[in-house]
C-alpha cells in the first residue's frame, strides 16, 4: 500500500511516498522509509509520532494513504513565550 512519511525542521522537509506491506506498522514505515539515515536527529525512542495530526503509536497498523508525521520536539514552554497582541497594528477607530 502507499503511504507518506513526513518530517519537518526550521531548514529541512522532507515527504516520503512509499510502499509498504499491507500489514506495515508506523514503525515499520517510518524505518523503510529511509529518513532516519536521511534525518539523524530523529530519535522515535523519544520524538512523539502521529497518522494525519493525531499521535499514535509506534506499533500502531497503517492503511492505505495514511500520512507519518514525525513531530520535533518542543523547545520552548508555550505558556512562556509572549504572545502578539490581535489588535497590534490596528488603527484606533
């Protein structure tokens, strides 16, 4: 069956499409893929993966057209980090 694999950093995508048995697993995908050794950084023992936005499990089944996403980890704390004001550059009516 096809499916994507998918990564991304600041400098750096990468899109996969490839084939894998029917009973693939993300793991399974994501090895056969190639993007570890394309993306060195990756760590799937530690870096959260998901099928079309939701996370799922290493071992979880694919079907046909599902796309991998290997999520970066986070580096800052969103809570932390200052938010821009919606109305900043708005003219006062």
């Amino acid at each position: 069956m096809q499916i994507g694999v998918v990564y991304s950093e600041p400098d750096q995508q990468v899109w996969l499409d490839i084939e894998v048995p029917d009973t693939a697993t993300v793991r399974e995908a994501i090895e056969c893929s190639g993007i570890l050794g394309q993306c060195p950084q990756i760590d799937l023992e530690t870096q959260k993966v998901g099928i079309f936005g939701k996370l799922a499990k290493l071992d979880t089944p694919l079907k046909s057209g599902d796309r991998v996403e290997i999520y970066r980890p986070i580096i800052a704390d969103p809570e932390a980090v200052p938010r821009k004001d919606r109305t900043e550059g708005a003219e006062e009516q």
